[in-house]
C-alpha cells in the first residue's frame, strides 16, 4: 500500500498519458474532489487510462462514493494525497500541487472550484431523488471541518 498514492499516478501519467499537463491537472481535481465528500476508497483501481488514437489518456472518473465516517479531527484517503500522508486537508492536498504540474496559487484556485462545486450537493442529490434520510446520512462526509485545515494539527 506504499505505492498507493496521487503524486506517483500524476508522475505515471507525465509518463504515458499524450496530454500529460491536462490529465495530470484532472487527476489533481479528482484527488479534491475525493478529499471533499470522503470518498475513502479510492484505491488504484479506481484510476485507469484509455487508449485513444493519439495514445493514453486518463479515463473518466468512476467509483466516487462518499463515506461518511465518525472522526472530525482528521479523514483519511486510500491513497496518499501529499507529504502529509493520507490526509483529506487543503494543507496536504497542496503540498505535491508541483507534482501534478500546478503553481500553488493554480492549486488553490482548483480546490476553490471543487468548493464551490460541491457545496451545491444537496440541491443535486434532492434533484436526482435521493431521500431527505438519505441526504442526512451522508451529509457528515460532504466538506467535513478538518477537509479546510490550513495547516497540519499539531501533534
């Protein structure tokens, strides 16, 4: 499970994908967006690539399932998000940000569209049908507290 990690997918994709810059730039998307609703089980078979004319490209994303989970001081991912290990945080998600080819102003602004997009979860979950119990139910993985850490808790 070392191996199990965000920064070495972004570095794969540098070395396969024929749009590196765009596909590693998702993935950086993905790893916020999973973070954001605790999505804890995004393993590596949950990333793939598809080969296209021109060569690889990353795939579309599948499998998103937010968990909510009891802890609020800190979630974790599978996979690991930063230097930070596997800690869902703005902290760690923006600590590798130059290995997914962003500055860390791009990086924030990445997270701040993630953010924005997310919060609107209740009105697409209500929209798609899901039950008001159901919404309840997960409502503690959506942006959970410890997600907007700016820095690493002290120990």
């Amino acid at each position: 499970r070392d191996r199990w990690s965000y920064p070495l997918l972004a570095d794969n994709l540098r070395r396969w994908s024929d749009k590196p810059e765009a596909d590693c730039a998702e993935l950086f998307r993905r790893m916020v967006f999973n973070a954001a609703v605790t999505n804890n089980d995004d393993h590596p078979r949950n990333h793939a690539l598809l080969r296209r004319q021109k060569g690889w490209r990353l795939s579309p994303a599948y499998d998103l399932v937010p968990a909510p989970v009891v802890s609020i001081e800190r979630r974790d991912l599978a996979l690991t998000v930063g230097s930070y290990g596997r800690t869902a945080s703005i902290y760690n998600l923006l600590s590798q940000a130059g290995r997914f080819g962003l500055s860390a102003e791009e990086a924030r602004r990445e997270i701040d569209n993630i953010v924005a997009i997310v919060r609107q979860w209740r009105e697409s979950f209500f929209a798609c049908g899901v039950s008001a119990q159901d919404v309840e139910h997960i409502a503690p993985a959506i942006l959970p507290e410890c997600f907007f850490f700016e820095r690493q808790p002290d120990a």
